[in-house]
C-alpha cells in the first residue's frame, strides 16, 4: 500500500529536495518526495501544520544495559548529602527482609567534597548499592562487600579499583566495571518478563520524544532475548543498533565478532564498542596531565599495544568500532590508531570515539580528515555542570582544561561528523533536550541563563538537528539509506508541532511530538 504523509513543511535535510510537502512510502520505503498535490497514493496521512523531519536517532544510549543501572531509588536530583541519606532511608523502610537496598544517578557534587564511601551516605545494615551518575563507579555497602568475597584491595587488568581507607579496609567505593561487577553481579536479577515489559515501556515513552532508532552502546545478556520477546508481540517502537563491549579483561574478539550478523526486524548488532577510559569525576579518564587529584595518568588498557591490537583485528574485519575516551589523551591516543589504520589498511570500516569531553586544537582539527567521527551528549556538559565551576567535572579538571571541554561547534567546523546522543540513563533520554541545549550552551530548564564554559562551542539549530538525523547515519555506516527524506531512504520520520529549526532554542525542549514514523509505520505520541 502506498501512503502519503503531507504536512505544512517538511525538512528532507537533503539540498536536492526542498520545498517538499508530501512524501509517498511503500513497504517502509520512501518512493519519492515532492509536492503532495503531485503525488498519488491509496491512503493520505495529513500531519495538517506539523512540520516533519527525518527520524531522530540517539548516537550513544543504553536501553537494555540500562534497565539494571536504573534500579531502585532515583537520586539524580539529591543535591545534598542529606537528600541523598533520605532518599535512601525511605527506600530502607520499604525493604523486605533479604532484599537489597539499590540507587543510582548519584552526582558526587552532593557529597560536598567528601570522597563516596558507605558511611558518607548511610549505606550500611543491608546488601546495598548505589550508583553514581557517570555509571562507571558505584557505592557497596559493607554486607554487599562481604557477600562479594572483596576484603581489601586488588589487582585487576584494567584500571579499575577498589577504594580502601588507610588501613587498607574498603570504603566501599568501586571504580570501573571490573571493581563494580564484583558487587553487581550478586544482585537478585528481575525476571525476563518484568524486563520485557521495561523495555517495552522504555521503548515507547523514548518514541514519544521523537525517537525512531538509538545506537545501542551494549549488547549484554539478555539483550538478545528481549527484543526477540518484543518483536513476537510486534514491531519494535524504534530501530536499535547494538555494539557489544571488547573490554581489557575479556579473553577473546570471538565474542565481539561472531555476534556481528545477527540481526532482527527492527534491531541489528552493527559494531564494537571499547573504553579506552573510564570518567573525570571517578579519576580515570586518561588525560595529558594530572588531574587536581593527582590522578587521571592511566588508561584503562594497562597493555595499551593489546588495544591497538584489538583494533587492528576489528578494523581489518570491517567492524565499525565506537571508543570510549573522555580524556584528552585517551582521544588523541585513540584517534591516532583511527588515523594509523586507515593508511596502513584502507577505510575498512566506520569507526567514532565517544564522549571527547576535553580536548585539545591540534586534535580538533584532525577529525577533520575523517578518520573517526566525534560522538557526544550534550546533556553530559549542560546537565551536571555549573557555570561557576563548582562541580565535580570542573574541579577535577582545572580551568585550563574545562575550557577545552565538550566543543561540539570546534568539532564540526573541522569537518568532523557529529552525532549527539544522551548516554541514557546517564542523563535523560529526550532529544529535545539535548538540541535545546546544544544551542544555548546550558540547561533549557535553569532559571539562570549564563552559559556554561566556552559558549561559542554552542550548536546552530541545523547542526544540533542534523546531529540527530544526518550525522548520527554517517557515524554507523548508514547514510546511504538513513539521516535524510529521499527516495530509496528508510521511511523513518518525526513529527513536530512547530518548526525545530526556528523556535526559540529555550522553548525547543518542550516542543511537542505529534508522532513517529518508523519503517513506514505511524506511531502517534
């Protein structure tokens, strides 16, 4: 069946298609685009005075990794240590015997200075664990420690860590996933039809802010399951690409390889995705130079050749690779792999770094040659972080290096591509959101507009929209049917109440959604 969607203003983001106002799809293809009156189809969807663009696509999100990470009380907006120990004694109570006490988003800036640790926040009496916001390090109570076998300090492979007090007894901060696993991993799972039915959820209220697909930055058991569950009941909401994890304490690529052809109706695994690093509030990012801490000297691969090596085997494979490097260093070390690859052996494959939180000019301007696109969240820079540099982010840093931080507009002047995401449940899922404050260089929804550091580093609203549509096709590969209105392209579209390209950027997130259309199927709002 051939359907027309028509609307008042159509962006195809393509120069060889403007002015469109219909656009005619058959079997979740665009057949062409043009003016409605001029094209005929069996059904009319008539959007009226909604303006429609290609389909949103979250760059970096974790939709089902995510669904462990945000169990039990939501602390992402305790902003002192007493709400923190509030939230969490009323969480306390409402335990039944055996059950662990869970929280997460937690942001070290309400600790007031002091180091995350059990005590600091009360956590104590039962299996317990919180974690912090920038996911890559959490709190275990003294009982989840006992539970996990972890008495003391440890060695580990890659830079993880567990945190002890003089005399070498854990405070129960853990860095990086190989500390933190150790705890997680004992955590009561949920059932996989409780799961499906998150995910489920999760799928369609990320739909409802315009979504139409995410790069999925995991591919964690049961991943594979839940969509296959999902797409039995029907079509998924959006398209999900995954990238399961390569990290330093894996043995082997063949788990990372052989899941590269599989693939559903509407969710396929479409690379790799490493850490370099770790975060700047945890001291593992891999900087240049030492932090205000004295840390931030080590990447997370102690064997930075075993990285490399991984690398080269994925590239010369065809495997698009997404890296984690948040640290100036650990962009520049990552980049010159990218750049060295793909002299000795050809553009083989589509590889971005993810994150770049601060970097420095001459990196800038290599992403210019195309190497590796630039991959970044917003809501990362606008969502945690205070013009008056009082956070967490900014303290580790320093001043020099905050004002190297998060430079969408320096990136894309290169000629980088960059694709925007949210890092979900790191920060909030909603690509309004994050267009909005693209644009504006802080939160949409703070009462005080100083921007953050850097405000020319801000976005026009043409590049934040094309970070969520045009760019984010061309750091997975898939430009060639994806990012853009055109014939022959994915008939995956958003429908807005009013132009994204001209509304006030403080009013962009709250503009609402009227629909989706994703494979040719309309989803309203």
């Amino acid at each position: 069946m051939k359907i027309l969607h028509t609307a008042r203003r159509i962006h195809t983001l393509d120069p060889a298609y403007g002015g469109t106002t219909g656009i005619l799809v058959e079997d979740g293809r665009i057949l062409t685009v043009g003016n409605a009156d001029n094209l005929r189809a069996d059904r009319v969807v008539d959007h009226g005075d909604a303006v429609i663009t290609p389909g949103l696509v979250d760059g970096h999100s974790h939709p089902v990794y995510g669904l462990g990470l945000t169990a039990g009380v939501d602390l992402t907006e305790a902003r002192d240590l007493a709400a923190v120990q509030s939230a969490l004694e009323a969480s306390r109570r409402g335990l039944k015997p055996g059950e662990w006490l869970l929280g997460w988003g937690l942001n070290p800036a309400a600790l007031a200075g002091a180091a995350p640790a059990a005590a600091a926040i009360g956590l104590d009496g039962v299996p317990g664990y919180v974690l912090l916001y920038d996911g890559h390090s959490a709190i275990a109570s003294p009982e989840a420690l006992r539970l996990a076998g972890i008495d003391g300090p440890r060695n580990f492979t890659s830079s993880a860590r567990i945190a002890c007090d003089a005399d070498g007894v854990p405070t129960g901060h853990l860095l990086e996933p190989e500390a933190t696993e150790l705890v997680s991993r004992h955590i009561p799972a949920p059932s996989t039809a409780e799961l499906t039915d998150r995910l489920d959820a999760l799928l369609r209220a990320m739909a409802a802010t315009g979504l139409t697909g995410v790069h999925a930055m995991d591919f964690h058991d049961p991943a594979r399951e839940l969509v296959t569950l999902l797409e039995n009941r029907g079509e998924l909401p959006l398209r999900i690409g995954f990238n399961p994890w390569l990290t330093p304490y894996d043995e082997s690529l063949d788990q990372v390889l052989k899941p590269q052809d599989l693939a559903g109706r509407g969710w396929r695994v479409e690379g790799v995705k490493l850490f370099v690093d770790g975060s700047v509030d945890g001291g593992t990012a891999w900087l240049e130079h030492a932090d205000t801490h004295g840390e931030g000297l080590d990447p997370l691969w102690h064997d930075v050749d075993r990285f490399r090596e991984a690398l080269t085997r994925l590239h010369r494979a065809g495997v698009n690779c997404a890296v984690h490097a948040i640290g100036d260093r650990g962009v520049r070390e990552t980049l010159e792999i990218f750049e060295d690859l793909r002299t000795q052996y050809g553009p083989l494959a589509r590889h971005r770094i993810e994150h770049i939180e601060t970097v420095t000019d001459d990196v800038v301007s290599r992403f210019g040659d195309g190497a590796a696109s630039a991959s970044m969240q917003p809501l990362l820079c606008t969502f945690f972080n205070s013009p008056d540099r009082c956070d967490s982010w900014s303290r580790r840093l320093g001043d020099a290096r905050v004002d190297r931080g998060f430079r969408w507009a320096e990136l894309r002047a290169a000629g980088s591509v960059v694709a925007l995401g949210s890092d979900w449940p790191i920060a909030p899922y909603d690509p309004r959101w994050a267009m909005a404050d693209a644009q504006l260089r802080r939160h949409f929804a703070h009462v005080d507009p100083t921007p953050l550091p850097s405000p020319s580093s801000a976005l026009t609203a043409l590049q934040a929209l094309e970070g969520y549509t045009t760019h984010a096709a061309l750091a997975s590969g898939e430009e060639s049917h994806r990012g853009r209105i055109a014939p022959g392209y994915d008939a995956d579209l958003t429908v807005w109440a009013d132009d994204p390209l001209t509304v006030d950027a403080a009013a962009l997130g709250t503009l609402p959604i009227l629909g989706t259309v994703v494979a040719g199927e309309h989803l309203s709002a």
